[in-house]
C-alpha cells in the first residue's frame, strides 16, 4: 500500500425501481468515479482545409452582416435625426412668420397718416402751404426731358 494511494470519490444517490432519483431513501446505489489521467501533450492537430474554408465564409458572412446591419442602425438614426431638425426649423420658422406678422402690424400702426399728422400738431408742426412743396421728380430741362444732375458752383475755403 506504501506504492501509490488510491483517490476514489464517489456519490451515493437514491435510485428508484426504474432509475429514476427520488428523495425517499428506498434503495441506496453507491457510484463512483475514478480520475484518470490523460497526456496529451504529444497530440497534434491535423490541419482540416474543408473547415477552415467553413470557418472563413462564416465569419466572413457574419462579417458583412454586421456592416449591414451597423448600416442600416446609422441611416436609421440619422432619418430620427434628420426628423428633429426638421421639427426645430419649422417651428423656428412659425415663429419668424408670426414675428414678421406683429412687425407688419406695427409698422402699418405707425405710418397711420392720422397718427403722423397728430404727432406733428403736438411738436407745433403745420401742414405745408402751397407752393411750399417741391417736388424732384417733376423738374424738367428746357427740351422737355427730365434733369438728372445740375452743376452748381462750389465755394473753396482755404485752411486758417
């Protein structure tokens, strides 16, 4: 016995009449399991051709199944986003119609001819009187055409 001891494990489980485990303790059947040791270390590997083939299409098609996939996650992100740009520039724009509306508004109240001419009674202004008026656009040259420009003479003063 001095030569080499004997590991033994072993389980007991309650076994059944047909073989089946039961928790009442009917009948007791002893198993036991012994390690043997196995060297593999001199085993080598035989080079399979057929299933490396198999191992490169897969990953290969698991390969282009995840550009695609990763393809279509980016297009359908940016259409979400594309979508909340969207919804921001038409509302910035609702709100730029309708502050366009209100500045209309205001500019229209303030050339109100009646609001000008009340204005201008309160700061002691008076209507024009006639003659007073010169109106630009009726000048008319001698020949009966329009005046664009007039020469008029320019007083030079010289520095002090």
């Amino acid at each position: 016995m001095a030569v080499g001891v004997m590991n033994i494990t072993g389980m007991i489980a309650p076994v059944g009449a047909r073989g089946v485990m039961r928790r009442a303790v009917a009948g007791i059947t002893p198993e036991f399991y012994f390690p043997k040791a196995i060297d593999n270390s001199r085993l080598v590997k035989a080079v399979d051709p057929k299933r490396r083939r198999e191992i490169r299409v897969f990953s290969a098609s698991v390969a282009v199944l995840f550009v695609l996939m990763m393809f279509y996650a980016w297009q359908h992100f940016r259409a979400i986003e594309y979508g909340y740009r969207i919804e921001a520039q038409t509302a910035e724009r609702d709100r730029l119609v309708e502050l366009n509306r209100a500045l209309k508004l205001e500019e229209a109240s303030l050339r109100d001819p009646s609001r000008i001419d009340a204005l201008a009674r309160n700061m002691g202004l008076a209507a024009p009187q006639p003659g007073q008026v010169v109106r630009l656009d009726a000048d008319v040259d001698g020949d009966g055409g329009q005046v664009l420009a007039r020469v008029s003479s320019v007083a030079v003063i010289p520095g002090q």
